[in-house]
C-alpha cells in the first residue's frame, strides 16, 4: 500500500471526527443536563458516545470495507436539551435511552417495525425535528443581547468563517468560546480525569414515551435514513441491518454510563466517503478507521472539555451550540414545509414542538408530532388523494437504497 493511497483517507477521516465532535459536543452535553445528568453523569455519557461509536465503526469499516461512519444523535441531543423535567429523573432516562437502542435493534430484525418509522410523514418528522431545535437555536439571540462582551466574539468568529471557511465555522466558534472559557474559569484538576459513572436504569412510562419514542423517531428519520441516502450518492450500499444492530446494541450498551444514541452519520459521512477522502473509492473505509482512531483519542480529552463547559458564563456555550444547530434547523425547516399541501400539518407539528409543554409527564415531542398526524388526517378525509405528490427519502426502503 503506497504513502499516496493512504494519506488522503486518513486525513480525511481525522477531519471527519474533529469536525463531527466539535460542532455538536456542547449540544450533547447540554441535552444529558437537560434530563437530568449531573456534570459528571454528562461527561461520562461523552466518554461512552465517543468509544462506542468508534468501535461500532471500526467494525463496521473493517468488515465491509466501506468508508461507513458513525456519530452519536445529534437530533436526539436536541430533542433531550428541551426536555423539561423527567419523571423519575435522570435514571429512568437512562431507562429511557436503553429502550431507543432496543427499538433499534428490532428494526434491524424485524422490516415491519423500520416500516412504521417510514410511514411517518417525512414533512412533520421534519418539522418536529425543527420545532424541537427552535429554542435552541434563539440562544445566540438572547446571549448575544444578555452577555454582548462574552458572546460577541464567538458570534464574530462563526461570522467571519462560514465566509471563509464554512466547514470551519462551527469548530472555530466553539474554540473561542472554549478559550474564553480557559482564561477565565476555575477547575479542580480531578475533574479533568476521563471516568465512567455507572447509573442502574430505572423506567417510567412518560420517560418510554416522551423520550424514547420521539429519540427513536429523530434518529432514524433524521440520522440513519439520511445516512444511507448520502452514502448511496456516493456509490456505496450501506448494509442497513448490520448498522442497526450494531448501532442499536452499542446504544443500549452504553445507556447506563450515559450514552443517549449512537447512529449512522449523515453530513459528516460526506467527508468520509467523498473525493476528499482520495481518488480511489475501494480504499476510502480507511477513513473511517481513521475517524474512529480519533474519536478514541478524542475520547481521552472529553472529560476536560465537558468540565469547561459546566464551567462557562451562562450563555456563552449556549450561544456556540446554537450556531451549530442553524443549519440542522434551516434544512429540517426547507424540508418541512416544501409540500403546500403538508404545510398545515408540519406547521402546527413545528409549533407544538417549539413550546416546550409538558402534558401528562410527556415532553413536547410526542405531543407535536400525534397532534401532527391527527391534523394531517382530518385534512385529508373526504378529499381525492393527491396523484402527483412528491416521493420523500422518508418512504424510500434504506436497504434498496
């Protein structure tokens, strides 16, 4: 094997995994806070993302010889950032992260359930997805106005790179904000350790349905389906059963240490499978051993960076997380609302979303997308079904795709 053969997929695969974990690190942690995770908690479910992930996609590469990454549910860690309170607190989140992985793996072995995440329109997934992403992404807004001296700056630098250098935008404003924070915060040494805490899962039913059930959904619909669509449009079939499984077990694997889910990567499969990652596509899985490599070195400074983060002024993180999720938000946004005819449906599925409202100890997601759904049929009874409506990657079957 030549110098030239290799470079090019192990850089490629090294920007894979420092973009991937710099543009929504901060939203991980602030989703495992949100539902009850004490800092400690938050920076051991981290840890646990980063190693599973990588030794799900090392396997994964290594046996298929295809350039498959994977990445923790960014979505998902959203969807758990606006979670208000969990019945039965932060172990039956736990609980609740463990059923995600179960409904995962029986996707994987049974069609018939992957069927029922496919039936869900792909316009209110999308807009549940949007709604849930709303809040957060107002946080550079209000930081900015709150906090001008602390955040400015962070906003500046997110500016000024996505002119210049888009894929480094979100990276570079995490590192000033980061920075900020270095020079200014206090942190005892034993809180820089890399540690696993192990929480028993408990299980409450609000916790099954508002949190596992729409984790569920936003990782398959806006996570795994995503990633074989990219992945097919750069020539690859990604063994759709395989990946589940092993994603589904290495989420429940590490439920108890904090993991919320681990997924198929979709934007920063990209980098991984695409030109970037060198001319000869047979070589490109390279990258992916590469990225998962990284990710394990990654993992050993994570602990620091989550104790930096609990250690930063209100608002400045925040801010930075927001910035990440922008483009998440105006894609799901594009998407949702594309269809005039599914525009009533995914808006009031977006608004239920975005409140935030807590009914019967389940969170707003649930609620968003059922109150979706029941709007979306009541329009529809009595009228001829449309005959020219647009095929969505949601309805496509991911493992013809």
């Amino acid at each position: 094997m030549s110098e030239e053969s290799t470079h090019g997929p192990v850089v490629a695969g090294i920007v894979t995994a420092v973009v991937g974990f710099s543009s929504s690190f901060v939203v991980c942690l602030a989703g495992l806070t949100a539902v009850g995770a004490t800092g400690r908690q938050a920076a051991s479910g981290l840890l646990t993302l980063l190693v599973t992930q990588a030794l799900g996609m090392l396997w994964l590469a290594v046996r298929y010889r295809m350039p498959i990454t994977l990445a923790w549910s960014t979505p998902g860690a959203a969807l758990l950032a606006t979670t208000t309170g969990v019945t039965g607190g932060w172990s039956a989140a736990v609980g609740a992260f463990v059923a995600t992985g179960v409904l995962i793996v029986l996707t994987a072995l049974v069609p018939k359930v992957g069927d029922v995440v496919a039936a869900i329109p792909h316009s209110l997934a999308r807009a549940m997805l949007a709604g849930v992403l709303l809040p957060l992404c107002l946080a550079p807004v209000t930081a900015l106005v709150d906090a001008p001296a602390a955040v400015a700056p962070v906003v500046l630098t997110w500016l000024v790179l996505l002119r210049l250098a888009p894929r480094w935008a979100v990276p570079g404003a995490l590192l000033v904000a980061l920075g900020a924070v270095v020079a200014t915060a206090r942190i005892e040494a034993s809180a820089l350790v890399p540690h696993l805490a192990w929480t028993t899962p408990s299980w409450s039913l609000s916790a099954l349905v508002g949190i596992a059930l729409p984790l569920y959904v936003v990782t398959m619909a806006s996570q795994n389906v995503p990633g074989v669509a990219v992945m097919s449009g750069f020539g690859y079939r990604v063994p759709w059963r395989a990946s589940l499984a092993v994603t589904g077990i290495g989420t429940i694997a590490g439920a108890p240490t904090g993991g919320h889910a681990i997924n198929l990567a979709a934007i920063s499969a990209a980098l991984a499978a695409g030109p970037a990652a060198g001319p000869a596509r047979n070589r490109r899985w390279i990258a992916s051993v590469s990225a998962s490599v990284t990710y394990l070195v990654l993992a050993v400074g994570s602990t620091a960076l989550a104790a930096l983060v609990v250690a930063a002024a209100d608002g400045v993180m925040q801010a930075a997380a927001g910035l990440a999720l922008l483009g998440t938000l105006g894609a799901a946004l594009g998407e949702a609302l594309a269809d005039p005819r599914e525009r009533e449906a995914a808006a009031a599925t977006l608004v239920v979303a975005a409140s935030g409202v807590t009914v019967l100890g389940i969170g707003a997601a649930f609620w968003a997308l059922l109150v979706g759904l029941l709007l979306r049929t009541f329009l529809r009874v009595g009228r001829p079904a449309p005959t020219d409506a647009p095929r969505t990657e949601s309805s496509a079957d991911p493992a013809r795709t």
